[in-house]
C-alpha cells in the first residue's frame, strides 16, 4: 500500500471512530437534563446511555462474523448512515420511551465500525504501518468520546438537550462524507461463508478458558464502576452546591486525557512488569482516586477522575492485550467477546450503583465501587499466580 493510500485509510477510519464514540457518550453530561425534562428518576436517565453502550456490545458478535461474508467497507459505511439517522431522529423524540429506543438503534448501528476497522486494518497494511495505525485509531476512540460530551453540554446550555442531538448530526454528517471519500477499496479481502456453528464453538472455547474469562470479567467489572461514576458525578455536581451546567459537565470529560496518557505508557510499563501486576497496578489506582472524590471539594473530585482515568486505562489497555497473546485461536472472536464484556459492564453499572446513590449519596457510589474494584483487584491476583 502507498503511503498516501495507507494515510488516507487510517484518517477514514479515525473519523469513522470520531463518530461512533462521539455519539455513544453524547447523553452523558445531558443526564440532568433528561431527568428534568422527563421527570424521571436518575437510574431511568441514566439508561439513555446504557441501552446504547449495550446495543454497540452485542452488535460486535453480528457486525464481525458478518463482515467476513460481505465486506469490510459496505457494513462500515452502511452501520454509520444508519447511525447518522438515528442520531437525527432523537432530536425529535417526543417522550422518553421514544428516546430510549432510537438510542438503542443508535448503539447498535455504531458498533459496525469498531468491529470490522481492525480487521480491514490487519489486511490492508502492512505489520510495522498497522501498529502505528492502530495508535491512531485509538486516540481517536478517546478524542470522540471526549467532543461528543463537549459538543452536547455546550449546545444544551445554549440551545437545549434537543439541539445537541443536532448538532452531533451535523458534525457526523460532515464526517461520514469524509469517511465515504476517503477510505479505498479492499484490495486484500477474501469472502468467508458466514458459519454459525465455528463462531459458537471458538466463542464457547474463549469463556471455558480461565485466563481469557478472568480479564473478560476484570475489564467488564471496572468499566462497570468507572464510566457509570462519570454519570453520578454530573447528578453530584449539577445539584447544590456546584450548580455546574451542561457545559461544564461536558468539560469533565477532559480527564479521560489521563487515560490516553496511561493507554501509551501501558506496553513501555509491560517490558518490566508482567501483564497482571500491572492490571493490579491500575486498578490500586482506581481506589485510590475514588477515595479522592470523598473529600468535599470540586478540586479533589476533578483531581479523582483524572487519577480515576490513569488507572482504569492503564489496566483495560493491558487487559486488551494480554486477551489478544493469551488466545491461543479466533483471536478476532476472543477480541470481540472482550469488548461485549466491556460494553455490558458498563450498560449494568448503573443498575448497581443506583441504590447506594438513592441511600446514601455521593459517599455510596464510592464505597459501593471499592467493592467491585475489590472484587477485580482480586481477580488479577488470581491472573498473576496461573
């Protein structure tokens, strides 16, 4: 591949990423808004991200198996005109039932793209420009994850929630043509049947297997914690004392910058300490940057999601990997399981934390998630001694 085709395919791809995850984490710093709006409780708001996060987990099980019949390129640009129109539709919502189903077609649609770009990526480029084109590509996982919230608080607090969905819209639209340009043909792919019966069996094989299930389970419990705090920190700071806005909501999305950090310095780190010590390691940080955001200050609680960020992505980015050296076969299947653990973690989460938010507050998320970090700080344990 020449380098200017190698170029344009991974800016493809890497706006295609933009789009998925800037519209997957798009109702996050809108939650009080919803719950406002709707009257409804703060576990009701809070599915308007969940039922998205789990549509995209089991798409992933659909969209890979399928691609590898049909085509890298038609389920990437399909799954994202699909998505662009789901986006535009809950602009117009009328009640919260409609809402919660559009953002269930949304999940769904926008997990075409992260389940087949590595796969077109593996075929396309050659091993030394596919590791540093996968690089890319997972910043821009983060990058859009972090506009989409900007781009949402921003527009409520102008406009509200309704024009946020919009102007996600118009912002995918402009990346979506740019996707539909740029990205080449395959040149490397080969149809496969679509067989059931293989996938079941490798995918039965992946959870039958101890060292893939245990970091299934690690990364799926931590995300479980962490991304469903995010959410209960904007409940926590849009009431008194803060009275924070949308705007500012979406601004504490910022710290997932930490994470990128920590993503990068995973595989340095990886050359000194086997893989579990360091999944422990980020994990021992997740607690102590939860305990941070005890201390009644809006510093401490910002000072915690940045910590909080360190550690989740230092031990999910190491999870990651050690899936893909410890599957012994259908690495694609084992990758794909994984991210559905990931996802479904953290569409439950909620379901979990809720209570204590509801009983004892801010203090009850924080002790219930020392629990689970508890429980995925003794899981590594389990890894590091097989």
């Amino acid at each position: 591949m020449q380098a200017a085709t190698y170029w344009r395919s991974t800016l493809a791809l890497c706006l295609g990423s933009f789009v998925v995850f800037s519209n997957l984490y798009t109702t996050q710093p809108l939650l009080p808004q919803f719950q406002q709006a709707f009257s409804i409780s703060s576990l009701e708001a809070n599915t308007s991200l969940a039922v998205a996060t789990l549509a995209l987990g089991f798409s992933l099980l659909v969209y890979g198996p399928l691609s590898d019949a049909v085509g890298r390129r038609v389920i990437i640009f399909s799954s994202l005109l699909v998505s662009l129109l789901a986006t535009f539709s809950l602009a117009f919502a009328p009640n919260f039932s409609t809402l919660l189903v559009l953002r269930a077609v949304q999940g769904f649609s926008l997990g075409g793209l992260p389940a087949v770009a590595l796969a077109y990526m593996a075929e396309e480029f050659s091993k030394p420009a596919l590791a540093k084109a996968v690089g890319i590509y997972i910043g821009a996982n983060s990058l859009g994850g972090i506009s989409g919230r900007l781009v949402a608080g921003f527009t409520a607090d102008a406009l509200g929630w309704q024009a946020s969905f919009l102007a996600s819209g118009l912002l995918s639209l402009v990346c979506i043509l740019l996707v539909l340009k740029l990205l080449p043909a395959s040149t490397n792919f080969q149809p496969k049947p679509l067989k059931i019966k293989p996938l079941i069996a490798s995918l039965t094989g992946h959870l039958v297997n101890p060292l893939l299930l245990v970091a299934f389970l690690i990364s799926g419990f931590n995300f479980f914690i962490f991304i469903n705090q995010y959410s209960y920190v904007t409940f926590l700071l849009a009431a008194e004392p803060w009275q924070l806005s949308s705007s500012w909501l979406g601004m504490l999305f910022l710290t997932y910058l930490a994470g990128t950090w920590s993503a990068s310095m995973s595989g340095k780190l990886a050359l000194k300490l086997a893989q579990p010590r360091i999944m422990q390691l980020g994990i021992v940080i997740l607690m102590l940057g939860s305990g941070l955001m005890l201390i009644p200050s809006l510093w401490a609680i910002l000072a915690g999601l940045l910590v909080n960020s360190f550690g989740f992505f230092l031990a999910h980015s190491t999870a990651t990997s050690w899936v893909g050296r410890k599957a012994e076969t259908a690495r694609a299947s084992a990758s794909a399981l994984y991210l559905v653990f990931y996802y479904t973690g953290a569409s439950t989460g909620s379901f979990y934390l809720d209570p204590f938010w509801q009983k004892w507050g801010w203090q009850g998320v924080i002790y219930a998630s020392w629990l689970i970090f508890a429980l995925t700080l003794a899981l590594a344990v389990y890894l590091y001694k097989q």
